[in-house]
C-alpha cells in the first residue's frame, strides 16, 4: 500500500470515527443466576418517556433469544407504543439465548419417555426466582408481565402456561416447534387439563404459510385460553412482528381508547372506570387523547376541563406537567400570555423538572417579547430533555423553538 493509501485512509477512519455517533435502541445488562450456575446477558429496551417521567412505571415484555429478536421487537414497541399508542408504553426484557445449543436445551421440558428433553422448568425458575425479582429491582416495572417465545422459544412458552399459567399475564408462542418429539407437548396439555378446568389465562398462539409445526393437533387438546391467528402472508421468520402487534393490541383492548379523543369529562371518568375492572394495575392514560380532547373538543368548555383536570390528578398524576401545558397551549391561543405563565409556574412548583414546561414558558416569552428570558427558558428545557434522554425527534423539537428565539435576537 502507498504512503498516499494510507494517509488517505486514515483520514476517512477519522472521519467515521470522529462524525459516526451510535444510536442506541436499548442498554446491555446481566444478571446471575445461581439456579442456572451461569451469568445470563440481558438487552433492555427503556420506553420514551422512560427517563423525563420519573414515577411512571411499565408493563414489561420478556422475550426469549433476545440476542436475535431483541432489535425488531424493541423497534415494535416503540411505534405501537410511543408513537402510536395503541398499546401503552412497555420495558423489554430480551434474554440472551447463548448460541443456539443452550438455546434450544433451555426451550425443552424433560417429560419422561421423551429423548430430546432439555432444563426448561429449571430455566422458568431462574425467570421466576431470580430474573424477574432483578427486573423489578432495578428498573420501573409495573407488575404487568408478558413472556413470548418464537419456534423452539415457543415450546418454552407453551410448557410455561400450562405449567406455571399465574406467573405472568399473558403468554405469547410464536409459530411454535410443537411437532417436537412427534407433539410431545400434546401430552403435557392432557395431563395439565386432567387437574384443572382452565389455566386462567391467556395464551397468543400464531403460524404463518407453514404446514406440519404440530399446532394444529396441539390446539385440539389444549383449551380455550389458547387463541389462534394464522398469518398466510408470513413466512416463519417474518411472523412475529404480526403476531406481536396482533397479540398485544388484543391483550390491552380495553386501555385502547375507541375516540381519538372525550367529548365530555363524564367519558374520561368511563374510560378509567373499565380500565379498572380490566385490570389491576395503574396504566398510564394515552396523551394523545388528551391533547385532542383539550386543545380540540373541549377548549372552550372551562367546566369540562376543570373536571378533566381533577380526574387526570386523581388518576393520571405522571400526565399532570403534560396536560397543564396543554391549558397553556389553549390560552397562548387566545393570546392570554399571563394566563398562560400563570398556569406553568404553578405546575413547575409541582413538577420542576418538566421540560414541557418549560417548553411552554419558552412560547409565553416569546410571545411577549421577552426574548432573554424565553432564550434561558428554551436552553433549561433542552438541558432537562438531554439528561431525561429524550428521543432525537423531540429534542428537535425543541431546537426549532430555539431557532425562532435565536432569530427575534438577530433582529434586535
């Protein structure tokens, strides 16, 4: 190689190395396990408002063979929870598989007369004993537990639920390997059923355009907790990101909320009411719906949004920072300026580290010509969001509001 070649070169590694920055979708974690004498690696994905709502905690998804599903799903949760909000926000749990022979032997039962039997009831002891306990330790989970497994995983999953239904809320098999060993899971659902009516749960069970995986006969000895979808247009390694959007759409159906907004706080006081019976923990409410039903529906409706407001307090106190600058944005509209700063310093008493807040009070300033103190308001909004980790899209956001700050100052 010239001397030529190689300064090239180097010039072009230093500027990969020096403009390159990684965007990470999660964090790597590991946790012990001295039922399964090893150190298992974990990949955790942590939801948006994660880091900026500081006493909000999440359902959790676990999923096996994280190393190789981890990226997709966390991406799924992503879109249909942050973005979308068709399911709340979720921490995903991906657990290292560890190359696919401990894989495939941690995804196997041992059920006598069965040769290639495997540790998967002393794997779902580690889940339970040691894993889970880990989770909720460490990060703001909810108590709402959720394990799914693909192929091989979904052997795992199957022998979970009918053995140990209660340890989580729902269960998820993905085109599940349930032709192993000629259906030997057929005969753990036989003897499962011979004691018990139902196992009181759930069970998401999917096949794409595939043919002898054995769920077919599975399904007519196991019962009706376990729900069937096929996928025509999937092949075996492409269904799992239907099946995920399927299973968990259908698994919170009753935290979905059918409007994309209330038209009265009486519907808000419904919504919390079923979501109540439906389940026994606090989930967060979508803030999209609130920011339609007060900026849109009911914005000039003082009373109705009163009421909203004291529910909202009561119920959702993790949106509170959120929806109060949402009683700004409606008076910045009506060009009430100290309305709408009154409104922000009260809920920054509450909630001093809200970068919408301060976001807001940005607005206000600027709207009334008070260009420094909108310029150091704008500046603690983005300091909050980068230490809260905000997403790229968001911090933006607040940039561009930074940008019409920075011009007002070019003009004086």
């Amino acid at each position: 190689m010239s001397q030529k070649l190689v300064v090239v070169f180097f010039i072009l590694f230093s500027v990969s190395t020096s403009f390159g920055q990684q965007i990470n979708i999660g964090i790597r974690d590991t946790v012990h396990s001295d039922i399964l004498e090893d150190d298992r690696p974990l990949s955790i994905y942590l939801p948006p408002s994660y880091h900026y709502k500081p006493d909000q905690h999440y359902p959790v998804l676990y999923i096996l063979d994280g190393d190789y599903n981890f990226r997709y799903v966390a991406g799924l949760l992503e879109l249909q929870g942050g973005i979308s909000e068709n399911i709340p926000e979720m921490i995903l749990v991906g657990i290292s598989g560890k190359g696919s022979t401990t894989y495939k032997k941690n995804c196997k039962p041992t059920i006598p007369g069965v040769k290639d039997g495997g540790n998967a009831d002393e794997v779902l002891s580690f889940i339970e004993q040691e894993l889970m306990p880990y989770i909720e330790k460490h990060y703001k989970s909810l108590g709402f537990n959720v394990l799914a497994g693909h192929s091989v995983g979904g052997i795992f999953i199957v022998n979970a639920a009918l053995k140990r239904p209660e340890l989580f809320n729902k269960y998820i098999a993905i085109s599940p390997a349930l032709w192993w060993e000629e259906n030997a899971m057929n005969k753990v659902a036989k003897e499962t059923y011979t004691t018990k009516d139902s196992l009181n749960t759930e069970v998401y069970v999917s096949l794409a355009n595939e043919k002898r995986m054995g769920v077919k006969e599975f399904l007519e000895v196991a019962g009706p907790e376990f729900k069937f979808r096929k996928f025509e247009r999937e092949n075996h390694n492409s269904v799992g990101a239907p099946t995920y959007k399927w299973a968990l759409r259908d698994i919170f159906k009753e935290w979905k909320i059918e409007k994309p907004y209330f038209e009265s706080a009486e519907e808000l006081e419904k919504y919390i009411s079923k979501n109540a019976s439906a389940f026994d923990i606090p989930l967060p409410i979508a803030e999209a719906v609130l920011y339609n039903s007060v900026v849109y529906v009911l914005k000039d409706q003082p009373e109705e949004l009163a009421k909203i407001k004291d529910l909202v307090s009561a119920n959702y106190p993790n949106s509170e920072a959120f929806l109060a600058s949402l009683f700004a944005a409606n008076a910045i509209r009506d060009k009430n300026y100290d309305e709408a700063e009154a409104i922000l310093k009260e809920s920054l008493e509450e909630h001093p580290g809200s970068f919408e807040l301060y976001e807001k009070l940005a607005e206000v300033h600027l709207k009334k010509e008070q260009i420094q103190t909108a310029q150091e308001e704008i500046n603690k909004a983005i300091r909050l969001a980068e230490d809260q980790k905000l997403r790229l899209w968001r911090i933006e956001e607040l940039r561009d509001l930074e940008n019409k700050i920075e011009a007002e100052v070019s003009k004086s």
